[in-house]
C-alpha cells in the first residue's frame, strides 16, 4: 500500500512540476479570504445600522460592490470546502487520489481567489481615493433598540380592531339586512358589499371581524386574497379550490372522508367551470330550497374590473340570501362589484380612525393597553406622531410597534427622532408615498440580524400563506440566522419569528388540525411592496414574473418564479445566468421550461418547488447531484420515484416530499446525517408513510418527522438513538413481528426506544398488526418523554398510559379510536397544570352519556372538542357545577340521523365560543340544540355571552 501511494504521489509531482506548490496552497488562501468575508460583513452591518441621511448615493453603490463580492467570495469558498477540500478522515491514499482527481478544479480556484482578493483591494483603494471613512457609516446610539424581553410586546392584541366596532356593526347589519326582518325573510339574492379606501385603513381587518360577527348566521364562510397579477385561468381555479375547501373542511382525522357525498372529491383535477358547480349545491340539480348552500365569502384586494366579472361568474345565484364582501383600494372596482342602488349602499368606504381611536389604539401597541397613560414627556410628542399618522391603522401599529421595543432612558430621545423621520405630508394627504416612508422607517430600526429575514420575505408572492416550519427553516439553510450560545440555530430562527410579529413587521396565523398545530404569517401588501423594493436594490433577491417580467438581472443570487405571461416569463428566463443562483423559489405553477435547464443551478443551497406541475423524475436525478442542497422541497409535485443517490446530499438539513406520488423512499436516505426534518406522504393513499429503514440511527440530527412507520424490531431498537428527536406521528406495524407466546416483540423495543427520546415534544402513535391491535405497550414506558407538549393517540386502547398523568407540559391531548369511557379520560387528564386543548374525535367515549364531572377543573383547559360525524356516543354530553371553569371554546359534532343534546351549559361561566358542525341532512337536531344553546347565553349579561356557530360538512 505504502508503494502505491509513493508512485501515485510521484505521478502528481510530475504532472504539475512547478506548480504543485502553489495548488497545495489553495486550502492557506481560501482561509485569508475568509478574513476579507469577514471584514466585509462588518462594513455590510454598518451599512445596515447607519442613519439614513449617512447613506448617500456613492456609499449605496460601494455597498454593493462589497456586497456581490462577498456572494463571490462565499461561491469560492463553499465550492472549496463542498468539492475540493479533503477530509480530515482520509488515508494518504485517498488523499492521493482526491488530489489527483481535483487537480484541475484547484487551478481554476487558485485563480479564481487571486480575482477576488484583486477586487477586494481595488474596492478598498476606491473607497480611500474618494474619502469615505467608516464615520458615515456609524450608527447614533439612540439608533440601536433595546430588546429585552419586556420590551416586547405580544402580538394577540385585542386592539387590531380598535375603532372599527362601529364600523363593523353597521356593515354586519347591512349584510343580514336583506336576508330577514324581525324573523320574515326579504331579498333573499345573492348580494355583495364592497369595502373601499386606501392601504393601510383597515378593509381586510373590517372585512374579517364582519365575517366573524356573522358566524353565528349559519353561512358557510370562506376568506381568500386576489393578487395584483391574478389570470382567469389558474388563479381562478386556485382561488375557487380555496373556498371550496373552507367551506367543506373535511372532519380532522377523517382524510378518506365520504367520497360519495364529499364536495372536496376530485376537485385538484377540476377546471374552474367544475368547481364551480360544486358551489351551486344540490339545490339548482334536486330543485330543494332546503338544500341550499348559504354561503359568505370574503374576497380580498380586487384590483381589476376583469378579475373580478372572472371570480363572480363562478358564482351561483341560488336565492338563499347568500353574501359576498370585496375590498379594493379602487373606487371603479367597488361600484361594478357592487349591485347598483339608491345611495351606493352596498358600497362601504373606509374612513381613518379619529383622534380618540388613533390613540388607543397606539398605546395598546406601545405600552400593551389601551388605558396606559404615557409619560407626560412623551404625550405631545405621541400626539405629533398620530396627526402624522393620519388615522391610518397600519401606520399606527407599524410606528407604535417600532416604540414599544425601546426603554428609558433613550425612549424619549428615539420618539423623538422617529417623529421626525415621519413625513409630515401623510398629516394632510395619506399616499403611497407616505405610508412607505413609514414601513421603511419600521424596517431601518430592525437590529441587524432580523432585516435580512425581512428582506426574504419578499421571494414570496402577495398574499401568499408562508407556512411558519418553512420560512424558519429556509432562513437556517441561507446562512441568515445566527449562532447563540446554548440554542439550536431552528430555536434561534423561532426567536426572530416571534419578534417579527411583535413588531408587527408580519402577521401571524393558526389553526389546529390533526397533526397539530399549523402555523403561517404573511405580510401586508403595502410592506411587502417595501421590501422588495429594497431587496431589488440590493440585488438580495430577483423576480421573474407579474410586475418583474423583462427585469434585467447582472447576478442572480436568490430566484423567485411568480406568475405571468408565459412568453415573457420565458424571455426573461433565456438571458440569465444561472451558475450563481444559491436559492430557487417556484410559485408558478408550471415550471417545465425552467427543470430542464437545472443542470445550470451548481451552487444551489435551497431548492423550493412546492405544488408545480412538470417536474418529472428525469430532473429529480440531476437535483440529486446538487452537492451543495441544505433545503429540498418536491411537496405537491408529480415525481414517483427518488433515485438513490439522494444519498449523497451529504449537508441537506431539510427534506419535504409530501403529497407525491412516491411509494417509498430509497434506504440511501441514512447517509443524510445532516438532515433536521423529513416530511413524506402520497397524495392519493394517505396511510403509506415513510418505513424507517436499518442504519437510521446514523441519522443523528434527525428533529422532525411527519409520519413514519416501523416494521422491524432493530429499527425499532435504532429509534431510540435519535436524541435530537421533537417531533413525531409514528405507527407500529407487528405483523411479522410475534414471539412464541403471540407478544410482537417489536412493541417492546418501540416502548423502550420512546423512554430514551428525552427531547421529544410531539407524538402521534397508532398500531398496525394482526395480533390484538391496541396500544397497551404504551403503558409498560420505563419512562415517559417527560418533555411531551402534543400527545395524540390513535386507535383502540384498555386504558390510558398510567405516566400521562405526570406530563406536566402537555398542553395539547387528542384522539381518535381509543374506546374509553369518559371518567377515565377526563378523571386523568384534569390532572395535567398545563394543557389547554383537548381533541377526541370518531369513537373515542363509549358511554352514552358524558357526564364532565365538577372534579374535573382543568386549571389551563380553554378548548374542547368532542365526537365526529360517524360515531353515535355520546349521544348526552352533560357538565357539572364546576367543571372547566377556564373553558372557552366547545365545539361539537353531530352523528348523523341521531340528536347530540347539550346539557349543564349555564355552568361553563368562561365561554366564549360554541361550534355545532353536522351534515346538512341533520339540521333539525343543529337547529334545536342552535336554539337552546342562544337562549342560554341571551339570559346571560352581555359581557358574558358567547356566540353560538354551525357549521355544515
């Protein structure tokens, strides 16, 4: 062996004679360019951080001289470490060989640095020659915000309505007024309001809070956003599967559904026209009144007369007192949404808030309450800032936010200097203009570390839902978030979320379902129209469709596809250079011209081609070889087979391939030991999940997966290595797996696994097996993941695990077939300080009647949810004096065919909310448990009712 190596190294020395040593060199450059990268992210920060007026023109452009040399830079280096470099590892004769067979790329880069440190120094020589000093860059004190915890506040603020509660009663009664007077139905056509005024004043915030005022009516509800650039062709069909599906929202843990009578069945292959039908109802094809779809939907930002003759075609007119509420900022679309009519009724214009709201509604954002007087030193310089304001909500909250993060002894100093910043022309005449001089002063006073995860933002369309899981992640994979001492960089991505929405930079949302809680933000139109402003100057990100067609790009660094004209999308296309492209973002649907030039993307990091059709399996072979992948999401497409060398994605950290035609993954995936999150389900089977594979234990980084299945007992002895694990929806399968007295051996190594996974935050559990089914192993645990928040059990069991009572941050528990009888269950979990939702669906309480007993307090308990459309039991759900005095949300389904009756409501002192939700088939028993329930709170006082909400599958 020694020999070998001695002639290989011989045959290196010959072939590049003098200069070897200026090769073997390349690793000693590399490590003084980081110095530079190093230096250039200091005087990228400064930049950053420096007053506005210190930032001329020459210093904005020598800023980004130093910024694309810094992409450059990090290219060099990353194509170093990622395809050149050795491994510490290797033996002299690997090392020999990799020498060998990397002795041209090293050329190349040898000369490549040498170009960029050139460029570094003449960069450097430019910014002396014309006497720009780092003074100009230097940020005043007063500039730099204190963020300590208190200083922020939360972002549930019950003052986002402030002042609008009037404005919201009166367009809530114009809505109901035309369906019925004092209990006689009148006008019973389709009618739609429209809410009209400028950006920034509130339409969408109004919009929403008459639709939720109206819960109680009996519509069927659906909210969706028009973009700017919206076609009558997929867009439509988008929108329209988007009210279908919140109209028809399937029963949480029911996928499979009733396919039969199910609305949602076929709808991903329909065209508009076909989804369209399906909002008609069985009344316009049976001639059954009773059957009709009463509906109230909410179109939000209608920008053209065309969009919008487009959407409401789809429409039906089935004269059951159906409503529509627009907003637009244009007066034209307003009146030709609305029916015409004596005095424009059912056009509602936005009016600013007056001068009492404006306040309250700045000190709810800035000191947290709306009654918190501020210091007398600083109330004339709040009254300066609300004139300048204008009345406009969102200026309101976006300065107010910004204050809210600074302390004394600065805070006098810093409203001050903000109150100046404000252009003083917003006071008369609010523009465009204004209201983003005011966004760009909210994102100037960002702490450095959050305003390039602001600037990312702007990759996504308008309006667009940015799942929260996939934004934080994304943000990882870019290199944008920060080492910290003693957290994971995912924690530390959660951090900036969270003080992202304190600042009410983007807007938070959520909802539950059946693997738990889905969280996504999105940003107000008017901020985003900021932000990519300013990630365009900066060339951080380049738009290819919509408005950005023809946009010429010199280097294109993050790509966003976003809709637009085919041919002028692909010209655009044509021209670029795609060899520095380190993130590619797909929000056009139909990508097939951009997959074919993939071959092109040879420093991509992130890879996000979630819900685009044309890609095939042919170009998911070409996005395995890109060595260089931290992010991979194929969620949504066409692709049916994963080659094996995906394998070889040695650093990809994220891994999503859901709702795809795929069967299995390869078992190569073990050698992805950087991978955080692996996300896998097919489209049409919702029960074939990902079979964790032998060597899984290799896969240490592993934190999230959806849901998996194990089928092998040394897998199952593996799982338990996986000590980063938090998250998982996990099913046994014992089916090969049954010792000589009948016992799945594989059950035992399962239970054993899960008592070593301290970290784990979410579990999801349910058995496949021809042996008894249940999931009595859960109670033998050694040791439960005392950590657990999320807990959710899925198929039949003798009796809850006797360590769940000993989870004391569990704040969520749900189930689904586990068959116990109600004082078990509710006797166990009234124990737990902290959980605060419980979810039992389909045939989880055998007893006939539910008695919640006044033993069961629940100290945190705010939501309950019982039964499923296809169980019977309980058929009485009954509460005690006492129980859940902290409850505040009940919702409850109806079995079909059968009554569900309510009883002991008057106890439930706390509530805030009750949702009936049942088959149309069974309205009688809705209306009459409706009706019961609204008597009870109307004999309430009016500070303590609570609304009563049906809804129809």
């Amino acid at each position: 062996m020694d020999s070998t190596a001695q002639t290989i190294l011989s045959n290196v020395g010959q072939l590049v004679g003098k200069e070897f040593e200026k090769l073997r060199a390349v690793g000693g450059e590399i490590e003084e360019l980081r110095d530079e990268l190093a230096t250039m992210h200091a005087l990228l920060r400064m930049q950053t951080e420096a007053e506005d007026g210190a930032v001329d023109h020459f210093i904005r452009e020598w800023m980004r001289q130093v910024r694309e040399l810094t992409y450059d830079a990090e290219d060099c280096v990353d194509l170093y470490i990622f395809r050149i470099r050795s491994h510490p590892r290797d033996r002299f004769l690997v090392w020999s060989k990799r020498l060998l067979a990397t002795l041209f790329p090293r050329h190349r880069l040898a000369g490549n640095i040498k170009a960029l440190r050139a460029r570094a120094v003449s960069i450097s020589d430019r910014h002396a020659r014309y006497g720009v000093g780092r003074e100009a860059l230097r940020r005043s004190p007063s500039m730099a915000p204190m963020m300590a915890a208190r200083g922020l506040r939360s972002a549930n603020h019950t003052g986002q309505i402030v002042g609008m509660e009037d404005q919201a009663n009166a367009l809530a009664e114009k809505v109901k007024a035309g369906v019925c007077d004092n209990g006689e139905e009148r006008d019973m056509k389709l009618k739609v309001f429209s809410i009209v005024g400028f950006g920034g004043l509130g339409k969408t915030t109004l919009a929403m809070e008459v639709c939720r005022r109206l819960e109680v009516d009996s519509y069927l509800q659906a909210q969706v956003s028009v973009s700017q650039m919206f076609n009558t062709g997929e867009d439509l069909k988008e929108l329209l599967k988007r009210v279908l599906q919140q109209m028809f929202k399937r029963e949480a843990g029911n996928e499979e559904g009733n396919k039969e009578n199910d609305p949602l069945t076929g709808i991903d292959t329909m065209d508009a026209d076909q989804i369209g039908s399906k909002l008609k109802g069985p009344s316009q094809r049976q001639e059954n009144m009773n059957d009709a779809i009463r509906f109230l939907i909410m179109i939000d930002d209608v920008w053209t007369v065309a969009a919008w003759d487009a959407i409401y075609s789809k429409f039906p007119n089935n004269k059951c007192g159906s409503r529509i509420i627009v907003t637009t900022r244009i007066e034209t679309v307003a009146k030709e949404c609305s029916d015409p009519s004596v005095e424009e009724y059912y056009i509602y214009r936005m009016q600013p808030l007056n001068p009492e709201y404006s306040r309250k509604l700045f000190l709810s954002r800035a000191f947290g309450t709306m009654d918190a007087p501020p210091h007398e030193q600083l109330e004339v310089t709040m009254d300066n800032i609300l004139k300048k304001c204008a009345g406009l909500p969102l200026a309101i909250v976006s300065i107010a936010s910004l204050l809210a993060s600074y302390k004394y002894p600065e805070r006098k100093d810093m409203w001050e200097t903000i109150c100046k910043s404000i252009g003083s022309q917003m006071e008369s005449n609010p523009t465009l203009e204004g209201m983003g001089q005011i966004l760009t002063l909210s994102y100037n006073h960002l702490p450095y570390h959050l305003k390039d995860c602001m600037l990312y933002l702007s990759l996504f369309p308008e309006d667009y839902e940015i799942n929260k899981n996939r934004l934080l992640y994304r943000w990882v994979a870019e290199g944008l978030v920060e080492d910290k001492l003693g957290l994971t960089l995912l924690e530390v991505a959660k951090s900036y979320f969270d003080e992202l929405v304190s600042r009410s930079m983007i807007i938070p949302a959520s909802s539950w379902g059946y693997a738990g809680r889905i969280e996504v933000c999105r940003v107000h139109d008017m901020m985003l129209e900021v932000m990519v402003s300013k990630s365009l100057e900066a060339n951080f990100v380049s738009l290819v469709g919509g408005h950005y067609d023809g946009m010429f790009y010199d280097r294109v660094r993050r790509l966003s596809i976003q809709q637009g004209i085919e041919h002028e999308r692909r010209h655009s296309m044509e021209r670029m250079d795609m060899q520095h492209v380190r993130s590619l973002s797909m929000f056009e649907l139909n990508g097939k011209n951009l997959f074919d030039r993939l071959r092109e993307f040879t420093l991509l990091r992130v890879l996000d081609l979630e819900g685009c059709q044309g890609l095939e399996n042919k170009h998911v072979v070409v996005i395995c070889q890109m060595y260089l992948l931290k992010f991979l999401s194929l969620k949504g497409t066409d692709i049916s087979v994963m080659p094996n060398k995906v394998g070889e994605l040695e650093h990809l950290q994220v891994l999503d391939v859901r709702d795809t035609n795929l069967h299995e993954l390869p078992e190569t995936v073990i050698r992805l030991e950087k991978v955080e999150r692996m996300d896998f389900s097919h489209r049409q089977n919702w029960m074939i999940w990902w079979t964790l594979p032998k060597g899984l234990s290799k896969m240490k980084a592993l934190r999230e997966v959806a849901r998996a299945e194990i089928d092998n007992v040394d897998v199952a002895r593996e799982f338990g290595e996986l000590g980063q694990l938090r998250r998982i929806f996990l099913f046994v399968n014992d089916n090969l797996h049954v010792d000589k007295k009948g016992d799945p051996k594989i059950l035992r190594e399962v239970a054993l696994s899960l008592s070593k996974l301290y970290s784990l935050r979410f579990l999801g559990i349910g058995r496949l097996g021809t042996c008894d089914g249940k999931l009595d192993f859960l109670d033998r645990l050694p040791s439960p993941p005392r950590l657990l928040r999320y807990l959710f059990i899925d198929g039949e069991i003798t009796k809850l695990p006797h360590w769940v009572s000993t989870l004391s941050h569990l704040t969520f528990f749900g189930g689904v077939w586990i068959n116990l009888r109600g004082d078990h269950i509710f006797g166990t979990l009234c124990k737990l300080p902290s959980l605060q939702n419980i979810k039992l669906w389909r045939a989880c309480i055998e007893d006939t009647t539910l008695v919640l007993r006044s033993i069961h307090r629940f100290p945190l308990l705010r939501a309950l949810s019982l039964c499923s459309t296809y169980c019977s039991s309980p058929g009485v759900i009954q509460f005690e004096r006492g129980c859940m005095d902290k409850l505040e949300e009940l919702s409850v389904t109806f079995h079909l065919g059968t009554q569900r009756r309510i009883f002991g409501i008057e106890h439930l002192k706390n509530l805030k909310e009750v949702q009936l939700t049942g088959k149309r088939d069974n309205s009688s028993s809705l209306f009459l448990a409706q009706e019961k329930l609204r008597s009870e709170s109307n004999r309430r006082p009016k500070a303590n009712q609570f609304k009563v909400i049906v809804r129809y599958e």
